[in-house]
C-alpha cells in the first residue's frame, strides 16, 4: 500500500488538504498532483464541506515540479483548474518556501496567507524552461510589473513583498498564521453555501477564461522546453548542485 501524500483534517466544515512529502519538499510528483486532484474532487461532492485550505508539512509549501518523478504534461494544468472550478473556496496557508509550479497552486486559490518566514522565487529560468502553465492563474492576478522582474530573474522575495505585488491575499507577519486566518475561515462558514459557489464562479471567470484560451498552449510550451537541450543541462546542474554553464 502507498503511504498518502495528501494529509486531510476537518473542522466545522472547512476540510484541511495538507502536502504531505517533506522528505521531496512537497514537489509536483505525479503521485503528489495525482492525489491533490481526487481529494479536491471528493471535497467538491461533499456537502459537509464548506471551504478547504491548502497548507503542507515540513518547511517547503511546494519546490515546484519534480525533476525526478514529473508528472504528465497535462497534469498540473488539470489540477489548477480543478481548484478553480471547484464550488468552494480554497484558502492556501503557507508557512514555508514556495517555488517554481508552488507558485501555480497559490495563484490558483481563492486565498492566500503567508507567515512572515515564507520565501517566493520563479525559478524556471534557472533551469532552462519557463512559468508557462503557471501563468494561467497568475497573469490575471499579480502586478505586471513585479510578475515580469521575478519570473526574469528567479530572485527570491519575501511574504510581504508577495502580498503586494498580489501574489499572496495576506502577510501575517509574526503573527500566528492560524490566528490570522481564523476571522476568514469565521467568515466562510457564515456564508451561504450556494451563495459561495456562485460569489466564486464570478470572481473566477476571467482567470478559467485564460484555461480555456490558452491552457493548450502552455502545456505544449512546457513540455517543448523541458524536452530542451537548456533544461536538460539546467536539471542536470540542479541535481548535481552546480551552476550550469550560462552563468557568468
């Protein structure tokens, strides 16, 4: 039997989903976005369930895909649909790094808080290829200006500085980030269930129209660059912890 990657918990209606592979610092695996998607899908049958929260083990919210076990192309485009299609909020709550394809799952959630210790970096470019998939949810919604410097340089910036530019809801800073949610999770079991999905469906329309337009495309994009001879030495250096030759 395969342990989960998916932790689960519940409390008055709201359903924690948490990453659950420390040990690969929550990386986009194919077992990992396999087994985010079905607990999303059964989250979304179950009326018991008000809204979910995203949220992981170890200090790594997710270091974007795995090099090693890398999920189908159409995989993770598939998954970020699903958290936005899915008739519920998603809150992400981060307490840790957030790299690469992490990245996607923040732009795809309704919400996002971040303690004061969470680090953000695109680091596509780094390794040879691009955000392409990612981009569908973010585009619509961080600063142009800022989504252009970081996805271009792969520097890494703070929970405050991602609050800004629109890629988090919400900084925490020292405080307790269960303590700063609880007055948003308060607020989403107030709500009116259909009142929610549809409240959501508004909010969502532009960025799913991004999916409709452009998902296929992305992935085809994905997949050419990492097939490349750029990222094929990018990920070679990654793995053996060296910089790759372009550097200079």
């Amino acid at each position: 039997m395969t342990t989960p990657l998916i932790g689960r918990a519940r409390d008055r209606g709201v359903e924690t989903l948490s990453l659950d592979s420390p040990a690969t610092r929550n990386a986009l695996s194919h077992a990992l976005v396999r087994d985010l998607t079905e607990a999303l899908a059964q989250c979304g049958k179950d009326d018991e369930v008000r809204a979910v929260v995203l949220t992981h083990s170890g200090n790594t919210f997710s270091a974007g895909a795995d090099l090693k076990d890398p999920p189908p192309p159409e995989a993770v485009p598939a998954l970020l649909r699903r958290i936005l299609e899915l008739r519920k909020p998603v809150v992400a709550r981060v307490t840790g790094h957030v790299r690469a394809g992490g990245l996607g799952l923040l732009g795809a959630c309704d919400i996002a808080f971040a303690s004061g210790t969470a680090t953000f970096a695109f680091t596509e470019v780094r390794i040879g290829v691009a955000p392409a998939v990612i981009s569908l949810p973010l585009l619509p919604r961080v600063a142009p200006r800022a989504l252009s410097r970081y996805c271009l340089t792969g520097e890494t910036f703070g929970a405050a500085e991602a609050a800004r530019i629109g890629l988090v809801t919400h900084c925490a800073g020292d405080t307790d980030p269960d303590e700063a949610l609880a007055p948003v999770l308060d607020g989403l079991r107030r709500a009116a269930p259909g009142a929610l999905a549809r409240t959501k469906e508004l909010l969502t329309a532009k960025v799913l129209e991004a999916f409709v337009e452009d998902a296929g495309e992305m992935t085809g994009l994905s997949a050419s660059l990492f097939a490349g001879p750029e990222a094929r030495e990018g990920m070679t250096a990654f793995l053996e912890r060296r910089d790759p030759p372009w550097v200079v």
